[in-house]
C-alpha cells in the first residue's frame, strides 16, 4: 500500500549505509529506519529460510566467474543476497551440498529465494530511506 | 522432512509472510494478504501438479 504525502517521511540522509545494514543483515534497514515489525519479520523469515536450505543440504555457491557454468554464477549473486549469513554459513563449513540427498534442489532453492527476496528487501528499504513509503 | 507438499508448504508459508510484510503496512493488511497469497501459492502448486501428474518425464 502505498502512503499518503502526508505519511511520507523525511528522506534518511544517510540512505547508502541504510543499504548496505539491509543487505548485510535482513530487516536491519527496516529496524534502523523506525520499521521495527517489518524488520523483525524479514530478520526472521528470511534468517529461517536461509537456515532452513542449510538444513536440507543445499549448496551456498561459491562466487567465481567460470563462464561454462554461468547458471552457478548467478545462483552464487542470488544466495549473497542474504548478506552476512552468506559469509557465516561459509565460515562454519555450511552449505557444502550435497548432491545425492533427496532434499538438495529443495535446499537450493530455499537459499537462493531467501537471497532474492532479501534483495527485494533492500529496495524496499531504499524507498523508505528516500522517503517514498 | 522430506516430503514435496510440506516442503512446498513451508516455502509458499516464507515467501508470502515476507511479501505481506513488504507490500502491506497495516498487520491486519498484512495477515489477510499473506493469506491469500499463501493459499494462492499452495492451491496453485496443487493444481499444477495435477495437471502435470500425465505427462510422462
């Protein structure tokens, strides 16, 4: 829904930080800009739905650009939409994949929608910072 | 768990709380569309499945 005028609020002055916290942890821009339901709800939602790909032994893919596989590229740009996580779940040996578990594509595709729509997230964020929303 | 409708479920469940929350400002906006959505994404899984289920793969 979009808001009256009269709702709008102030443009944040510092709307390129406000990205960057959105994008690193999900429904941060949302909890810096006063949001505090809308970014608890992505903080969890999101967080879970990243975890939960985990959890069905999905891949995180790994940044590169081999052009004989650019579906992997693209699927990497998709699961760092989640921000941080991305670079936890690495550092904790997460997200190895594991291609004969029946749940792989499964965990693929949590992991990747999480990332995607924590990109959609953050241009949501960018529109309350500009005073859009 | 690794049952294709429940797993589907969950995601339709993910996907529509964090589109509720992005296209509605009202909870109660919010908790009526992200019902609709759910159910959307759910019976529109269901129904294309079935309609898949005689096509040979």
């Amino acid at each position: 829904m979009r808001a009256d005028a009269a709702d709008r609020a102030e443009p944040a002055s510092n709307k390129y930080l406000v990205v960057l916290i959105a994008w690193a942890i999900p429904g941060a821009g949302h909890l810096w800009l006063g949001r505090r339901q809308k970014g608890i709800t992505f903080l969890v939602a999101l967080t879970a739905m990243f975890a939960t790909g985990l959890w069905l032994e999905g891949r995180i893919f790994p940044l590169g650009f081999d052009l004989s596989q650019p579906l992997v590229g693209l699927a990497a740009i998709a699961d760092l939409g989640i921000g941080i996580p991305y670079f936890v779940a690495k550092l904790m040996g997460q997200g190895a994949g594991r291609v004969v578990a029946i749940t792989y594509e499964y965990g693929n595709a949590f992991a990747i929608v999480a990332g995607l729509l924590n990109m959609l997230v953050v241009l949501d964020a960018w529109d309350v910072a500009e005073g859009r929303k | 768990m690794t049952s294709h409708l429940g797993l589907m479920v969950v995601f339709a469940l993910f996907v529509s709380t964090v589109f509720a929350s992005l296209m509605r400002d009202e909870p109660g906006d919010q908790l009526r569309f992200g019902a609709r959505l759910f159910a959307g994404f759910v019976g529109a899984g269901i129904v294309i499945g079935w309609l898949l289920y005689p096509l040979p793969l």
